[in-house]
C-alpha cells in the first residue's frame, strides 16, 4: 500500500469498478441479472441477483469455474427486505484484481446461469 499509494489504489478500485457495472449491466436483458448499488460507490462491491437463480446456487456454480464471490445477506437484511430480497451474489474488488478477472466472472455467469437453467 505504501508503495502504490492509497489515491493510485482507489484510483485503480473505481476504474475496476466502473468496469465491472458495464460487464455485468450487458448480461442484464439476456441472463437477467440485475445490478444493485450505486454508480460511484464508497466501496469496490458489486452486489447482483439473476431471475431465477438462486444466489447460493449461483455462488456455487461460479465456484465450480473457479470465481470467487460471496452469497448470502451481507449483513444487510432490512435493505434487502426492502428490495424485496433474501440474498445477493457479492463480488468485493480490490487493488489487485485485473480488468480480465472482470471478464472471465461475466464469461462464467453466463456459463453458470445457462447450466442451472437447463436442469
């Protein structure tokens, strides 16, 4: 951190981010997905659900591609329940993800929601 400095690091955490918000917005009309958050967050954390799958179904298939995210409530239950939801698939970016991890996750999504949706 101190070598990079933390501006470059959120510098480089926002590009990551805003990256992110495109790749996973274009799998919005074909896979369902649907984006939650803000546009300019304090946080590099992009949440997400897909119609029809569940986000501990969709945490397991993305981790059979070798994704990592989280699925569950975040601790955030009285939002959730707000929006009319249970649970979120989580992705938390951080300085040394890359723009093609961002890539490979929206590649694997896609891979993983057409897999459950067939069964």
């Amino acid at each position: 951190i101190q070598d990079c400095g933390r501006a470059t690091i959120a510098e480089h955490e926002a590009f990551l981010y805003a990256h992110g918000v495109r790749v996973l917005s274009a799998l919005s009309a074909d896979y369902g997905l649907r984006l939650l958050g803000s546009p300019a967050p304090a946080v590099p954390i992009l949440s997400f659900t897909v119609d029809g799958v569940s986000p501990a179904e969709l945490a397991s298939a993305l981790d059979l591609e070798g994704i990592a995210v989280q699925a569950g409530h975040h601790c955030a239950e009285p939002l959730l329940a707000h929006l009319g939801l249970t649970a979120t698939v989580r992705v938390s970016l951080a300085c040394y993800n890359t723009i093609a991890e961002l890539d490979t996750l929206a590649t694997a999504i896609k891979h993983s929601v057409r897999r459950l949706a067939s069964r």
